[in-house]
C-alpha cells in the first residue's frame, strides 16, 4: 500500500460518518471524496470484515435514493462515472437503481442528473456487448419495482412499457439509442426521446421540446 492509499484508508471511516451524521455541504464533500477514492485506490483493507471498498460502494449506492437532490444527483453521477470507468462492477442492482432514480419523476428538476446520466446509459451500452446483457438483465427487477410500487410512490405516475421501450432500446445492438432530455421547471415525469448514435450532435438549446412520459392510466 504506497502513502496515498493508506492516507485514504485512513479517512475512509471520517468520510462515512460524515456522510451519515453532518450537514448537506459537507455530505456532498464527502462524497465526492469517496468517489475520487474509488477512482483511484482498491481500498482492500477490511472493518469488521467488510472490505473498505465495498464499504464505500454501498455508502455511494444509498445516496441515490437520497430526499436530498444534491446527494442523490453527486452520488447518480459518481457511480456512472466508476462503472463506465470499471471501477466498480457493472452490478444489476446498481443499474436498476441508476435507472429508477433517471425515470422517477422526483428527479425532474434534477437537469444535471438526468442529463449526466442520458448521456452514461448509451454510452455504456454502446461500449461493449457485455454491458447491454448487464442492461437486460435489469429490465425485469425494474419492471417489477415499478408494478409494485405502492399507491403514494411517485414511480406509480409512470408508464410501465415507455420505461420498458426504454430499456429494449439500450440492449438493441443495431442502434443504441442516444437520450436526450429537456426538463421544465414544471415537469412532473421523466421527458425522453431517443434518436441513433448516429444522429449529429447538436447543441441542447436547439432541440425541440420533449412531452414528458404519460403516466399510467387509472
């Protein structure tokens, strides 16, 4: 372990408690933090005979489905960045938690967490072929959250087959699809279009407004 990993693993149990017990800003900074860490350290050591690493990882894994917007949007980010990185493994259970948080219409206002995380779902599909079977092997623990989400859940407000549509898209290897979402300050539901990866860039200010996602008829 050179001098820098064993700095980190020194700090490893200040971040969390920091992260459970202090105010918002600081939370935030300390997630970050175990991010930069999981970026750069295996972080093996062990407490109470969990590894440090995968200490941090369900710490980071939590946070998404954090009230607070800031936490949750830091943590959605952190994770996309390490999985794409293969930095931490690409696990059903992360993904579907990744993809609840981008549909759940309590991020709509969230513009950079959806936008960070329309750009990694494509990406990560289109980069290799084993990541759309991780995608696919999503789709029915996700399915299945939504149908049993209860009455006073905002995921009730969603349609279960354009979140469905959604997913098949990403796992299609003839045209993963790229999302582009455009959010209103009033936006009760996730917006979503999908287009080719090889539709030109443009410039987000340019696109056309998204309608949202209907939600489920009652």
């Amino acid at each position: 372990m050179d001098k820098t990993e064993k700095t980190a693993s020194t700090n490893v149990l200040l971040f969390l408690q920091v992260l459970d017990n202090d105010v918002l800003p600081l939370q935030v900074i300390a997630l970050e933090a175990i991010v930069d860490i999981l970026m750069v350290h295996e972080m093996r050591d062990e407490v109470d005979g969990q590894s440090q690493r995968q200490m941090l990882i369900v710490s980071l894994t939590n946070c998404v489905g954090s009230t607070e917007a800031e936490l949750r949007t830091t943590a959605a980010e952190g994770i996309a960045k390490l999985i794409f990185s293969r930095r931490i493994p690409s696990e059903p259970g992360t993904l579907v938690r990744l993809i609840l948080v981008f549909c759940n219409p309590i991020s709509a206002d969230d513009v950079r967490l959806r936008q960070s995380l329309s750009v990694f779902f494509p990406a990560f599909a289109a980069s290799r072929s084993s990541n759309r079977l991780c995608l696919e092997e999503c789709f029915m623990p996700t399915i299945q959250v939504l149908v049993k989400a209860p009455e006073t859940s905002p995921l009730r407000q969603l349609d279960i087959s354009r979140v469905g549509q959604f997913l098949l898209e990403l796992t299609n290897p003839v045209s993963i699809p790229v999302q582009r979402i455009l959010i209103s300050p009033n936006a009760d539901s996730m917006g979503m279009t999908t287009t080719s990866m090889r539709t030109p860039q443009r410039d987000p200010k340019q696109l056309a407004t998204i309608e949202p996602l209907q939600t489920q008829t009652q």
